[in-house]
C-alpha cells in the first residue's frame, strides 16, 4: 500500500511540471481573439434556425405546439449551431519529438503539447467536447477536462517515432492530429483513412525544427535518432543535403495529399516560428468545418 508520505510525493511531484504547460497555454490562448461561432448547423444556441418534422427519438419538449397546431403534424423547433461538436487530439509524444536544434528553441514535443493544449481550452470555453484519440480520455466539457488533458500531455512514449491512436473515434466529429509526422507514413495513412471512414474531418499540423528543413550539416557527422535506435555516421554530411531534402519535400507532399483525399487540412508549423500564429491558424482550420 502507498503510504501518506509517498502519495504527496508524487502528487508535488506532478504539479510541479502540471503549472508552467497549462500557464503557458493559457497565455497563449487569451492572445487568439474569439469571434461569434454561430453556424446554420442544428443544436445547442439561442437563434431560432428552421421547424422540420417530429422525427423518431424527439422528446416531446421539443415540440413546438403553436408551428404544430396548424397542421395535423408535429413539428420541432431547430435552433442554431453553437460549438456542441466533439474534437478527439491526438498528440505524438514519441522520442523524435524532443528534438531541438538549438537550446534557445522549443523541442518539438514541448511546442505540440503547447498549441494542443491552448487550442483545447479555446475549445473547451466554447462550449466543445474536447478529448484524446482512443479511449483513455474521452470528449468531455469542463474547466477539469482541461486539467485531465495537460496531466496526460505531460506523459512521454519511448517509441522513436509517433503512431497515431484512431481507436474510439467519434463519428462526424472534429479532429487535430499534432506530430513531425516522420514515422511508418501507412501509420498515418491508416489512421487517417480509419478517421475519414466514421466522418471525422479535421487537422493535421506538422512540427518540424528549423534544422530539419535546412540540413545545415557539413563534414564528419553522425546521425542518430532520438531513441537511439538508428545511427549513421557520414565524412561527408552535405553530401547527403539533397537526398535528404527531396525526402523531405516527398513525405511533406504524400502527406499533404493524404489530408486532401480524406478531406482533412494539412499545415506546417517550425518551432521557430511564434506559437500564437499557428494557434491562430489551428482555430480557423478548425472551425472552417472541413
């Protein structure tokens, strides 16, 4: 049995790094100016839309009797879409992702965990579901989502690279999936084609450093991934620049491809870049109802 004294240990333990992420991510999300969100979509909203037909399944309080009473039908008052959907994320926490370049750049990991959660709470004070991809997080309202969703942020994979979770997605709902999208590409293109299969529609945002779109490396290097799995030792680096770029552009390009086939967006972010404009890019691809 866990004693007192190891409980608060692991609870400070905990919130020590659970502040700074869910601090940082509010910041940024009190930078994107909200607009109205009111869409000629039924369900939750004040602004009257359309009557259609009592269907099977309507409860009797939402019949308008005065519309009904002029014919022998009943009918049902619609009224207009306001942020009831629900959005499943999926965040790559696999080694690839701590990657950074530069000691005064965000990994990539670190910059995915940040927009993730600053897009979930725009979402979430919107009236959204928001939740993670497969089942250990479902879509849930609520200022105590928010805390669920940067607590389980916060746990790491030891994977290389990134797999994405299309268990339990939701049917019709929104998506965000957030990674360097450098993993097994049939990964994703199952994933993506599994989600687009149940209706989901949605984002896909890759994060890449600086250095992995320049290839800055000259001379005796040697290449290893993040989880040590591969290695490559190399005299001569640049030699290697333009396969590896065309590689690059190719993986960018199918996976740009991918997102249009399904129906989904397809964006780049780079970790130099500011943080408040890819949220602002994230919230209008979102919302754009793909």
């Amino acid at each position: 049995m866990i004693s007192i004294a190891q409980l608060r240990s692991s609870a400070e333990l905990a919130s020590a790094s659970l502040p700074p992420l869910l601090a940082q991510a509010e910041h940024l999300a009190g930078t994107v100016l909200l607009g109205e969100h009111g869409r000629r979509r039924s369900g939750l909203g004040d602004d009257f839309w359309q009557y259609r037909p009592m269907q099977e399944g309507d409860a009797p309080r939402m019949i308008d009797w005065r519309r009904s009473a002029k014919t022998d039908a009943q009918f049902v008052r619609q009224r207009e879409w306001q942020i009831a959907q629900s959005v499943m994320l999926w965040v790559d926490q696999a080694a690839s992702m701590t990657f950074a370049s530069d000691n005064n750049l965000a990994t990539k990991g670190d910059r995915a965990r940040l927009l993730t959660l600053a897009i979930a709470i725009l979402l979430i004070r919107s009236g959204e579901r928001v939740g993670l991809t497969g089942t250990l997080l479902p879509p849930r309202r609520g200022e105590a989502q928010i805390l669920r969703l940067t607590e389980m942020l916060l746990q790491k994979e030891l994977a290389d690279y990134g797999m994405p979770e299309a268990r339990a997605m939701l049917p019709h709902a929104r998506a965000l999936f957030v990674s360097d999208f450098m993993g097994e590409f049939e990964n994703f293109e199952a994933a993506l084609t599994k989600a687009a299969d149940r209706g989901v529609r949605g984002v896909c945002l890759q994060i890449l450093d600086p250095a992995e779109e320049a290839f800055p490396f000259k001379g005796r290097a040697i290449f290893e991934s993040m989880g040590q799995t591969v290695r490559h030792e190399t005299k001569k680096a640049d030699d290697l620049r333009d396969r590896y770029l065309d590689r690059l552009a190719e993986r960018k390009e199918r996976l740009r491809s991918l997102c249009s086939l399904t129906d989904w967006h397809y964006g780049q972010h780079h970790t130099n870049d500011t943080a408040q404009s890819a949220l602002l890019w994230l919230h209008r691809a979102l919302e754009s109802r793909t």
